[in-house]
C-alpha cells in the first residue's frame, strides 16, 4: 500500500476516502482538513482567545496540537471530575501535554468547586454520565464567560457525532437534534460558543494523529461508561461503517445540510436564568443547581440516619 501523496510506504488507510498516507502526509492532511471545518462552519478566528476543553484524551490532545500548528491562540480547560483512578490519569496526562509544550491550563477540581462526579452519583440515582455531562456542561460555560473566553472547543468527533445523532433520531429527540450543530451559537448571556472542530474527523484519525506526533493520551474508556447506550450506538455505527465505508460522514453530513435546517426555529428558544447560580437554564433552576441540591438533601438525610442509629 502506498501513500496517495507521495509514494511511499503508506501507513494509515482511510477507508471512507478511499485512501492511504505515510505519516508525513497524513499528519498535516488532517490539521488542513480541521481548518477546513473551522472555516466552513464559521466556528472562530485567528483573533480569537479559544478555550480548549481537554480531558486527556486522544481526541481533545489532538484537537489542542492541531490548533496550535494552525496558529491559533487558545488556552487548555482541564475539568477535574473526580471519577476516581481515571480522572487522576487523565488530569496527570493533560497536565503533562501542556507543560512538556509550555501551553496555559486552566486545571478546576469540581471537588473543590463543590460537588464531584463521585459524590453526585452516589447520593442521586441519576446515572453517572448524566450527572457528569451536567457538570461538564455547567462548568464550560462558567468558566469561559468568568475569564472573558468567547468561545469553547471541544473534542467531539464523527464517531460521537453519528452515535449521537442515531440515539436521537432513533428517539425523535426534536429538541437535541436542533442543537446538534458543530458550531453552537450562543442564547443566553452566559452561554458562549460551544464547537467540535473534528466534528468530520473518525476516533481512528484522532487516535493515528496522536500516535505519529507521539501525544501520550488515556487508554482507558471512563469506568462510568461501561454499557452506555452511547457505545451501543457507536458499536451499530462501526458495523454499517465495516459494511460501507464513509456512513457516519454522510450520515452526519447530510443530517447538517439537509434535515437540521429545518428545525431551526426550535433550537432557537431562549434559556431563563437559574435562580440558583445565574446561569442559563430552561427550568427555574438549572440541571446543576438542582443535582447539588439533591446531593445537599440526601447527605443530611443519611447524616441524620447515622447519627439517630
Ligand atoms: P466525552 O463527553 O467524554 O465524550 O468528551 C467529549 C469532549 O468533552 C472531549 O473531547 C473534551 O473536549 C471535553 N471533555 C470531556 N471530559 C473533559 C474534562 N474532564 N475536562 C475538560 N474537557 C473535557
Ligand atoms: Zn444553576
């Protein structure tokens, strides 16, 4: 097999392209098909300060290294989300990519911050990932609008975005699939912009990206994960993928051009205030003020029991 670029021994194959590169043509190929996608979408400026959500994975170290050969300006946002061993290694890992680089990390401990992953699924029945993607979600936007970042990146990618899209079409989600955009423009004055940049790029890209520049990331999938209807979804993806390549791009893709245009006066409607914190949220108070209010209420309770026994 040899690379379609230059001739040489060719080490990675995209299958959806029909194609195949040596390292030294993959490696700047994927960072000019980013920058594609950054444009395209309109998703920010070589002028503006991006905040990078990194969680030390290989999609969001990826994400950060190619942001930084393309020459932009961005500063990285580590959420540590106390899921035991896991979100030690991963903090451990982005911590490590931005030192070994010289790079700005914002590094939080939503323990500190008051209420982490753990503790939220051990007092709630909720399951774990809803109560972490609340928190994510809360957080992201905080920070951004408090240290005056106009827009977050995220590490998303096409295998996220096709598993994602199956579970809502599968649900009708009407509400979600409005908002499945690659670039999220913000409705409330403290939301910011939320964009996948890799919203076209496979976990296999990312993964080869990371291996040929060396970019050490976690191996392990979050242990809150494990039987996620998510990976359900990616697992479907990946067979019809295997049986005809280049499924999840168009799959997505033509979601993007041809049927979420026509949902768009419901993405557009506005959030309330969260009574509690100020933030944006389409009840009284939002999903996170509520989640730590459950937690506050089931401690003492069980304090209480404690004590009583
Ligand atoms: P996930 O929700 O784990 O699939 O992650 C999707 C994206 O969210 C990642 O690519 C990151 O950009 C971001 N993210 C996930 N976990 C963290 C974290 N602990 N800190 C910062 N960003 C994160
Ligand atoms: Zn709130």
């Amino acid at each position: 097999m040899k690379c379609n670029r230059c001739g040489e021994r060719a080490e990675i194959k995209l299958r959806q392209h029909n194609a195949a590169f040596c390292r030294t043509c993959f490696v700047p190929l994927l960072q000019k098909h980013v920058r594609r996608s950054i444009r395209k979408q309109k998703m920010f400026s070589l002028d503006e300060h991006i905040l990078v959500a990194v969680s030390g994975g290989k999609d969001s170290l990826a994400l950060w290294d190619i942001l930084i050969e393309l020459g932009y300006q961005t500063t990285g946002l580590h959420l540590s989300l106390g899921i035991g061993d896991y979100s030690d290694q991963s903090t451990e890992l982005a911590v490590a990519f931005a030192e070994a680089r010289n790079l700005p990390l914002l590094n939080i401990s939503l323990r500190e911050e008051g209420l982490a992953v753990d503790d939220a699924t051990a007092f709630t029945n909720r399951p774990a990932c809803s109560a972490c993607g609340t928190l994510k979600r809360h957080y992201f936007d905080k920070l951004a609008i408090d240290r005056g970042f106009p827009v977050v990146a995220t590490g998303h990618n096409l295998d996220d975005e096709a598993a994602r899209l199956l579970g809502n079409v599968l649900h009708w989600q009407m509400d979600y699939l409005a908002r499945q955009k690659p670039v999220l423009e913000p409705t409330h004055e403290r939301f910011v912009r939320k964009v996948k940049p890799l919203y076209r790029t496979t976990e296999f890209e990312s993964a080869a990206y990371c291996f040929f520049r060396k970019i050490d990331y976690i191996l392990d999938e979050c242990p809150n994960s494990a039987g996620a209807t998510q990976l359900k979804h990616k697992e479907v993806m990946n067979q019809l993928e295997a049986a005809s390549p280049g499924t999840k791009l168009s799959f997505v893709q033509d979601f993007l051009e041809r049927a979420r245009p026509m949902m768009q006066s419901e993405a557009n409607r506005p959030p309330l205030t969260c009574e509690g914190c100020g933030m944006p949220s389409f009840t009284e108070r939002c999903s996170r003020c509520r989640l730590v209010r459950e937690v506050q209420t089931k401690r003492a309770r069980y304090a209480d029991r404690a004590r009583s026994e």
